[in-house]
C-alpha cells in the first residue's frame, strides 16, 4: 500500500474483485517498506488497516482471504489484525504470519497505538520490555 498511489479501500477492493475474476486469490497486502523514499509513500499503520477493513466489505468471501496489511520485517511477516482498546488505552492486535523461528507464527500480541507509527519499530509492547520475537534476538546477541 502506498500513500499518493492506492491508499484507497475502492482501489483495493477493485484490484481483489479482478484478481477473483482472473481466477487470481489474493492473500498479501503489504505495507511500504522501511527503506527508500518512504516518507513519500508510508500509510500509518492504523489507516491502512482502516482501508483493509473498508476494502474488504466491498468484496465476496474470495476476496476476503486477504490478510490485513503486513510489514516483511526482521521477525518475519508481521501482519495488523486490527486495533481495540485494553484498559481504555488503544491498542494495535498484531500476529507474525510468518516467522524466520517457526514457533512465533500465528501468536497475536498487543503493541501500543501511536497514531504515526508506519512501521514495526515504532510500535513497543504494552507492558513488557521486549516483544517475545526480541527477546531471543537479544539473548542471542549479548
Ligand atoms: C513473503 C513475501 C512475498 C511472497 O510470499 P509467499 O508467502 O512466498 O507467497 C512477496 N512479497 C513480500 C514483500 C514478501 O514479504
């Protein structure tokens, strides 16, 4: 999803509805990388949720096999699977879809909610020091 180009949910659920139609199944929706000319280009995470959300009303069960936008970060796959409140502070629902350690697939956490964050290194845990694809990394590291 890029900002300027097809940050819309009628781009979206047009794109889905002619890949269905090709006989296409699309699965993917990848947010902007963190390189390059990004600051052009990055959707805050929470937007391009919202526009996955809308998207994906527009469209019939097929279509609906598109997982929320993803970022192809360190960890892996990350995908947002949506925001809600815990304790009546904003909280992003997070899941590795896909991991480089096998066992951190499919685990939803919680990360909190800044409005800017475009990107998994702007998003920090609730109430722990580290999320759980850190820790290994660190222990590992030290
Ligand atoms: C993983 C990935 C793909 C391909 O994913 P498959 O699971 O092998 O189909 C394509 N684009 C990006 C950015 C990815 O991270």
């Amino acid at each position: 999803m890029l900002k300027h180009i097809n940050d819309k949910a009628k781009i979206w659920a047009k794109l889905w509805q002619k890949q269905i139609a090709l006989g296409i199944v699309p699965y993917y929706m990848f947010v902007e990388r963190d390189t390059g000319a990004k600051k052009y280009f990055e959707v805050p995470l929470y937007k391009a949720w919202s526009i996955y959300q809308q998207a994906l009303q527009k469209v019939g069960g097929l279509g609906r096999t598109v997982r929320g936008p993803s970022m192809s970060a360190n960890p892996g796959k990350v995908e947002v699977l949506g925001t809600n409140q815990i304790n009546g502070e904003k909280v992003f629902i997070l899941c590795v879809i896909q991991a480089s350690n096998p066992d951190w697939t499919y685990r939803p956490f919680f990360a909190k909610y800044p409005e800017t964050a475009t990107w998994l290194n702007h998003l920090q845990p609730l109430e722990e020091e580290h999320f759980f694809f850190e820790e290994v990394k660190e222990a590992s590291s030290n």
